[in-house]
C-alpha cells in the first residue's frame, strides 16, 4: 500500500486552481502555500495540510485531502515545508522534522492575515510529527482559532523510524529518500555556496548517518541523537489539549508501532488513535463506500475535522 499510496494515479477533478501565497515563518525563511479559498475565506473553516519526508504540496495525499476538505466546505491550504516544492531560494536554511514553528507561523498568518477563525492543521509523516510536536508545545494555550490536529502515520519517535528505515527489506524506501535529501543539499550549494558543503555527503549512505552529517550540525542540534531527542514529538504528546486524531497502520515498514502503544500516548483523553492492522505508509487503499474513495486515511481526517468545526457546511460534494 505504500507505493501504491504514492504511485498510483489519480486525478482531482473538483479541487478548483489554487493561489499561491509566500508567507514568512521565521527571520530567516519563507514557505509557500498553495491555497484553495472557500468564496468567504473569512467564515470558511480552514485546513493547512503538511507533507511527509521529501514530499510538497504536489503529494498525491496532499491534493486527495485538499479535494475533499474542500467540497466538504473548508479552504484547503497545502504547505511546502522549507526548501520544499521548489522553494530552496526562499530561505538560507535546511528543513528537519522538529519544526513545528513554521506550521503554528501558518496558523497564524492566517488567522491575523486573511481572518480566519477556525483553523485545523492536518500533517502526515514528518508532517505529522510538526503538527503533533506543535500541538503538545501549545498544551493548553493554543491559538483560540485552532480547533483540532489531525495526523497520518506520523513519525513520533525519529531514532526509531532511522532504524527502521535501515533495515534490509526498506533498502527501496531509503534510497529513495537518501537521492532526494542529497540532491536538494547540492541544489542548497548551489543558491548558497558560503553556507552548505557537499562534501559532508561523503560516505552517507542512511538516514542516521545523513542525519549526523547534515541535519543535526546544519539545524544546530549538532548530531543525529541529539537531533532525534529534540524534535520527536512523543515527549510532548501527554500536553496535547484539543481534539487530535493519529491515523496510523500497524504495517507501517519505517515508523514502528510500539511507539504508538505509549502511555503518553494512550492516556491523553484528547487524542484518538486509529490504528488498522493495514495501510502501509500513508497509503490506507481501501474499497469504494458510499460518499467516500479509495483512500480510507484521506476520507477519516476530512471526517474528524468536521467533526471539531462549528461552521455550517454548505459542502460542494457531488459537485
């Protein structure tokens, strides 16, 4: 399910053209949102969607959920994480999975920009882990207009996820992410040569090594395990104060399930866990049911933030 989640095709007839928007997240970045308005972007609830590991906004997850968010009557607004999407000139900085600022900066330019008043943020994998690690550093003193997190597969305990990602039968998976990870730091040479060295590639052939090479020294953690300790979101679970939905396969092949079995986790009466013996990663390819498609995760996080929305929906769906 996982490469299918990510290979098959698809097509998404009702998501209307979007507006893209660069919005500042920090001293030194910029991201870009791609977004799709509700008619009274105001009064519309929104949701803003965060992708997983060398991902953008393009992920077929990312527009399957921006459709249906939409004709169920939210604006979608479809994050590009730092440098991602194309976006390496916006900022002299390296994206890494602890950075849960940038999604709450979002959050707020919308609500102080374009006046939204009720906000949902909704991430997957490393996506998830920004949306889960933001949630619990809010606890109880979230934005008034954030209503509900929603996650898919999110990587909460990163040390685990590394060496999941290592083991032999998920060679695919990391070479996959290891070409991109390189790439984009060359491209980052490139735009910003007195900043960022290739040579500290050199011999990194896994994520952990990647990690202790680049992100941990670049994203001042100075080291992989220090990195790891930083930005997993499972320390800051038990803070969480308002509805959030974890949607996670226990076939996951790189984030491990134990993590999921925490008892932070499980005794935070806000969060609710649907964990379905399979999905793989971020895929959940199920049969056709009346009013929904394939994609059962897509279909269940659309659902839960209607369910934490007070807006009365005048849905397109069937549109």
């Amino acid at each position: 399910m996982t490469l299918a989640g990510a290979f098959l095709p698809r097509r998404f007839p009702a998501l209307p053209q979007h507006e893209s928007r660069i919005v500042k997240v920090a001293r030194d970045a910029l991201v870009r949102l791609d977004c799709h308005w509700q008619a009274d972007r105001a009064a519309a609830p929104a949701v803003v969607l965060v992708h997983g590991l060398e991902g953008s906004s393009e992920s077929h997850y990312m527009l399957g959920t921006a459709e249906k968010a939409w004709r169920a009557g939210f604006s979608a607004v479809r994050m590009n994480v730092r440098n991602c999407g194309g976006t390496e000139r916006l900022c002299a900085t390296l994206y890494h999975s602890g950075l849960s600022s940038d999604v709450g900066a979002v959050a707020e330019w919308l609500a102080r920009e374009e006046g939204v008043r009720k906000i949902h943020l909704a991430g997957f994998s490393m996506g998830g882990n920004q949306v889960l690690k933001l949630a619990g550093e809010w606890g109880a003193d979230a934005p008034r207009e954030v209503a509900s997190f929603a996650t898919v597969c999110p990587s909460l305990e990163l040390g685990r996820c590394a060496d999941a990602i290592d083991l032999p039968e998920n060679r695919l998976y990391q070479w996959n992410f290891m070409r991109g990870l390189k790439a984009r730091l060359r491209r980052k040479a490139r735009l910003f040569p007195h900043l960022f060295r290739t040579d500290t590639l050199r011999g990194v052939r896994t994520m952990r090594q990647f990690d202790d090479a680049v992100t941990g020294p670049y994203c001042g953690f100075g080291n992989a395990d220090r990195y790891y300790r930083t930005a997993s979101a499972l320390q800051f679970v038990a803070r969480i104060a308002r509805p959030t939905l974890i949607v996670m396969a226990q076939d996951d092949p790189f984030i491990p399930f134990e993590s999921f079995n925490d008892p932070a986790l499980r005794g935070n009466p806000n969060l609710t866990l649907l964990a379905p013996a399979q999905g793989g990663h971020c895929g959940f390819i199920g049969r056709r049911v009346a009013g929904e498609d394939r994609y059962w995760a897509e279909n269940r996080v659309v659902q839960f933030i209607r369910q934490h929305s007070s807006h009365a929906f005048l849905t397109t769906e069937g549109a």
